[in-house]
C-alpha cells in the first residue's frame, strides 16, 4: 500500500506510514502515477485507457487532471478532458482537448438539419461569389455575434437584430430593438410579412429572401 502523503511503499495490514507516520486508509489506493483512487475499483480510473489514448491521437501525459477512464460511474463522466502535448507546438507546451463532449454548434446543427428548410437568404455584400444563410421552420434569429441562428459580420449588425420567422407556409420578420433598425425594400419596418424576393437590409448588408415554393 503506498502512503497517500509521501508516496512510500507500506504493507497492506499497516495502519500508519512508517515513513512519515501519516494513516493509512483502507478505503483508498494510488496508482504508479501518484492518483489517489477509490480502493473499490481494480485500476485507477483517473488514468487514460487505452481506448482513449488511441481517440486522441497523442502522447497522454500524467496529470491531476486527466481524463478518466471507462472505470468510472456515470456521474462521473460529464466532462472528460486530458491533457496532451500537441505536435508542433514549443516543447512542454499542453492543449486542453475535449472528448466524449459533443460541440454546441454541433447539437445547434444537429437540430437545425431536424426543421424542415423553408428558404434561403443571399448576398452579394461581402463578397462578390455570393453568400447564403438557410431558413427553417420556425424562428430564425440573425445577430452580429454571439448566439443566433445566422450571424452576420457586418459591424452595424446588433446582437440580436431581427428575427424571421416562417410558420403556416408564410414569412414574418421582425426588428429586435436593432440599432440600425430593419428595412425591407427601403423601408423600415417593425414587423412585417415577407415575400419572395423581398430585400432585406440590417446594417450595411442586403439579403434577397428565397423561398422553398
């Protein structure tokens, strides 16, 4: 048994360090890595298994933080990071890489390819090939930043802006108390419907509304 303070080899029915005199608990183990584990498991469940090592791809080095294991219980697995070297990066330097974590954009994708398409926004304003922003069913909230459904990087665009919504086969838009204020065909509006080919601008940036029918 190794002492939880000082690390030194005990025997197993000793109840004290006989090195620093620290006690010594049975409820406890440590493995070759120094992680003080719960004594009712086999292996450390703090160290990477192999599985693991192999998803990341790197090197896995020895840490107090570190991904855990299948070992663990449930409870225990809702955030699993680990520490690895990254090739081409100064020697000693350490990235934080997240597994097992799936990316919030990648559920906000997951749910939007889950609504029915219902339209597209297009402009030429930033670039001269063209950009498109898909619509679905439902709310569409446009921002210049941050969290929405289609950010813009236009400047003069507020976060939030406005919000389309298609519902019960129409388009409805509506201005979030922009800065800018939302004009459809040169006018500024509140909150209006939408048709097709009707020209949407916030900020500086024009957006030609498409409709699936």
């Amino acid at each position: 048994m190794n002492c939880p303070k000082c690390n030194s080899v005990n025997s197993n029915d000793s109840k004290f360090c006989i090195i620093c005199g620290a006690e010594l608990s049975q409820a406890t183990k440590i493995c070759p890595n120094g992680h003080i584990y719960d004594a009712k498991y086999d292996v450390c469940p703090i160290c990477p298994s192999p599985e693991l090592a192999q998803k990341i791809g790197s090197a896995i080095h020895s840490s107090p933080t570190v991904a855990y294991s299948d070992n663990l219980d449930e409870s225990m697995k809702n955030t699993v990071v680990e520490q690895v070297n990254v090739s081409g990066e100064a020697k000693g330097s350490k990235k934080t890489v997240i597994v097992n974590e799936p990316s919030k954009d990648g559920i906000k994708e997951e749910i939007r390819q889950s609504r029915k398409l219902a339209g597209w926004l297009i402009t030429f304003t930033w670039s001269a090939e063209g950009e498109d922003y898909r619509l679905y069913e439902g709310r569409n909230l446009i921002t210049g930043g941050g969290q929405g459904d289609i950010i813009i990087s236009d400047p003069a665009v507020s976060n939030p802006h406005c919000m389309i919504l298609f519902r019960s086969g129409r388009f409805k838009i509506k201005d979030e108390l922009s800065t800018n204020g939302t004009f459809i065909n040169g006018t500024e509006i509140e909150e209006t419907e939408l048709k097709d080919s009707d020209i949407i601008k916030i900020g500086t940036t024009e957006l030609k509304l498409r409709t699936v029918n």
